[in-house]
C-alpha cells in the first residue's frame, strides 16, 4: 500500500501529469498556443521547485517498483531542466511550425514524464514502460517539420531504429528473468548464488542485448550510423531532446544496472566496453574532424563524448569518484547543448535556406553580434574542454579515471580524441572572429538580420544565465562535486 510519504515524493511527475492533463483538455476543447505555452513553463518550473521538498524525504522506496535516492534527484532535475529549455527553444521558432504548435508542449510533458519513471524505476518492466513512454512522443517531435522531406525521413529512421532498440533490449531482460526470476533490480544480487559457468554465459549473453539496445540509442560506436541523418533533419528545439535526454536517461538506467548487478558477472563485460569506448572516442572525432555541417559536427562529437562517458561506466565499482565524473560531465553536456543548439535554433529563425548547417554562415558573426558570438564561444570551450569551463574538469577527471585503472589503450584514444576535438571546435570560433568583407549571400543574409533584441527576453535571459553558469562551475567546482557525491 502506497502511502502519502511515498505519493508526495512523486510531487514532479504528478505535477506534469496534472499540466499534462489540463493541457489536453484545453486542445480539445479549443486550441490556445498562448495558454498552453505559460501552462507547461509553469508546470516545468513547479516540477523543479517541488524537488526541493522531495529531497526531505528520500531515500524512499515506492512498493517493489519504484525507488528515489539523491542520485535520482539530481538527474531529476537536469531532465526538468532540459524540458523548459525545450519550451523555451520552441518559442524563438514557433513560426516555422505550421500545424498545430500546441502539441510539441504536450509531447515534451510526456517524454519527460517517461524519461522520469525510466530513471527511478527499482524494476524492469516499469523502466522498459518508461523508455517506451518517452520514446513514443520523440518519434512525433523527430517528425514534426511534416512540410520538410528530411523531417520525415528522420522520423521513419528513429522509429525503425527505436523499435530494433526495444527488441534488444527486451530480449536481454527476458534472459536475466529467466535466470534470477525477478525484474526487481535489487534482486540482481542474487545472480551470484546460481553462478556458474553456464549462468554467466548467459548473464553476458543477456547484457550484450542490453548493451546494444542502449548502444543504439546513445548511438555509440558500432551503433552510430543513423545519428548524423537524424540531427541533419529534425528541429532545433527537438534536436536539444535528441541529443540529452535519450543518452542521458539511457546512460543512468545503465549506472543503475551495474550498481546493482554482481561484480564477478561483468568482467568480460567491462573489457568488451572499454573497447567500445576506445573506438568511440576515436571514431567520433575523426568524423567530426572532416565534417562542414554543424549539425552533422554535433551528431559525431556527441559519439565521442558519450563514448569516452562509458570509462565512468567500468570504473563504478574500483573508484569512488566515478559518479562524480559522470555526473560533472552531464551537467557540463547540458549546458553546453543548451546554449550552443539554443543559438543555432535562434539564428535558423532568420534563414529559410539552411544557409545556418554549414560553417561559412558564421564568417564575421562576432563583429556583427558580439554577445551572441561570446556566447556561443563559451559553450564551445566548454564541450573542447578549455580551462575555466567545466568541460575542462570533466575531462580532467576523466582522465584521472583512466590513469588510476591503468587504462592505457584508453588514455591514448582520450588523449588523441581530445586534440582533435579541439580543432573542430576551434574551427567554429576562428569563422566567428574572422574580420572579412560581407561578399556572399550568406553572410549578407546574417548582417541584415540578426540584432540585438533577443538579450531582453526570456531566451536571451536564459542563454547568459546558463553560459554564466558554465564559468562559475569551471572555477568553483565544489558545489557539483558536493552535489554528486551525496
């Protein structure tokens, strides 16, 4: 039996069920973007305030299904915070929505939703119910440009490939089932008893299926080839859920797996990660390196990123400081993606022609927008790690990581990795600061168009915020460490 302790500390996800609710109401009824609009903000923002009660009184087990620790909280909070900066994106773009706009904040309330459940679930079915709920309402947000034949093909790619993903990943729960006779993840303990060479084969059998039906999501290399064709057609606003919210909640259920499962099951395991790992951060940034679209950049360099996130992965169980590496750099991915695809979304608003995707667009960007050049330049430091950002600590500590495990075939792939990202990533910033006459058509098209007006409002607010927070967390870290490490 539920009790009130345990229905309060659901406070979020109730909250966005209820705006969730109204909402649909209101478009049945009649449709009011305007009304819709403020209704989900607020419900966002009410979600992230009611966790600050919610903390109170976790560490909380929900019957057999759910379970909310501070580890939960957290992660909580970074996908709340990524749904309102996806209404917020939305808003700087709306007129290129054609059809029905108000359905894009129901959508993103009920990816959330999904995304929340998957994370706090103590059980199979119930997380497997929650990546669905989430993944459901992205295939509607991949295809939302219905007059854009790219849109459309890159919903049909993420449903052929969400559906393989959910197969996988289906199949390989049904083995661990089998053999523990329970989906209750603290129950994975009890593997250890029936250990034996026959169960351990079918223990790795079982978490290859896993693997790769996350792999395919957080599109790590083998899994990699449909990313760049999806980043290259879906919106900006939904393009910012695409590449967070998917790697991230598929990153944490993968964290809770392992935490969970028997250490002497998943030695054969960490080595086949470590090797996916090394060829992720290597093939992801030698994509990247050759790559002229930017969105087609951000698809690859998010390869490599997620790819070197799989260290913290193998080094859960030998070091400590593991989660807060993790955590560091998700925070660090974030805010990143928040500015840097935030500008994107906002600058694709005055250009119909996708002049924007490739990298000539941003020729001289500073010396016609200065704050929004600044901006943009701190987010990219940021995901190439230079100093007083906190992509600098996150890959600092990362690298800790690897050379405590004495990983060494992973150093080398992360050292080499991380000099090439910063020459793509550089490569963006010297096209910003270049000083040469405004000759061609696209840069004539961004001279006459963008201004200064989007500082005094609500996206503006949010980019200066968010990049200020990128610095301050780059030179007093003490907070995120704290924060993680509870």
């Amino acid at each position: 039996m539920i009790v009130f302790k345990q229905l309060f500390s659901l406070l979020p996800a109730l909250i966005l069920m209820l705006v969730g609710f109204i909402s649909f109401l209101f478009m049945s009824f009649k449709k009011n973007l305007n009304l819709i609009k403020n209704l989900n903000i607020l419900g966002f923002i009410l979600s992230l305030l009611s966790l600050f009660l919610v903390y109170r009184s976790v560490p909380i087990k929900i019957g057999e299904i759910l379970f909310i620790n501070f580890f939960s909280i957290v992660y909580l909070g970074v996908l709340l915070l990524i749904g309102l900066c996806s209404c917020i994106l939305f808003l700087t773009n709306k007129k290129r929505y054609i059809q029905n706009p108000e359905n894009f904040f129901l959508l993103i309330n009920l990816a959330i939703i999904g995304a929340m459940f998957a994370i706090i679930s103590n059980n199979m079915i119930i997380m497997f119910i929650g990546i669905e709920l989430m993944s459901l309402p992205m295939l509607a947000l991949s295809g939302y440009f219905v007059n854009e034949k790219k849109s459309v093909e890159s919903s049909l790619k993420y449903l052929i490939l969400s559906t393989i993903s959910s197969c996988f990943l289906l199949f390989g729960i049904s083995l661990i089932y089998c053999i523990s006779g329970n989906f209750n993840f603290f129950h994975f303990n009890e593997l250890s008893i029936f250990s034996s060479y026959d169960v351990d084969r079918i223990v790795l059998f079982a978490w290859c299926f896993i693997l790769t039906g996350f792999g395919i999501k957080i599109a790590i290399f083998p899994f990699h080839s449909w990313i760049s064709n999806i980043y290259e057609g879906i919106s900006f606003s939904s393009l910012l859920f695409f590449s967070t919210i998917i790697k991230i909640v598929s990153f944490i259920i993968l964290i809770n797996f392992f935490i969970f499962f028997p250490k002497n099951n998943l030695h054969n395991l960490f080595f086949l990660i470590q090797i996916l790992s090394f060829f992720s951060i290597l093939l992801g940034n030698i994509l990247a390196l050759f790559e002229k679209n930017i969105r087609k950049l951000l698809a690859y360099s998010s390869i490599s990123y997620f790819g070197s996130l799989l260290i913290s992965v193998v080094t859960l169980f030998d070091n400590k400081f593991a989660l807060e590496s993790f955590g560091i750099n998700i925070v660090n991915y974030v805010l990143s993606s928040v500015i840097f695809i935030g500008i994107l979304n906002y600058i694709s608003t005055i250009d119909n022609n996708h002049y924007h995707n490739g990298f000539e667009f941003y020729k001289g960007l500073f010396w016609r927008n200065p704050i929004l050049s600044i901006l943009m330049t701190i987010s990219i430091f940021s995901f190439a790690g230079i100093p007083f950002t906190i992509g600098f600590f996150g890959k600092f500590f990362l690298f800790l990581l690897i050379i405590e495990q004495k990983f060494y075939f992973l150093g080398i792939s992360f050292l080499l990795g991380s000099v090439l990202s910063m020459y793509y990533y550089l490569r963006i910033v010297v096209n910003m600061f270049i000083n040469e006459p405004m000759i061609n058509k696209k840069n004539l098209l961004i001279k006459k168009k963008i201004s200064n007006n989007w500082i005094f409002t609500f996206f503006g607010f949010l980019m200066i915020i968010l990049s200020m927070s990128i610095l301050f967390f780059g030179i007093n870290l003490n907070f995120l460490i704290n924060l993680f490490s509870i």
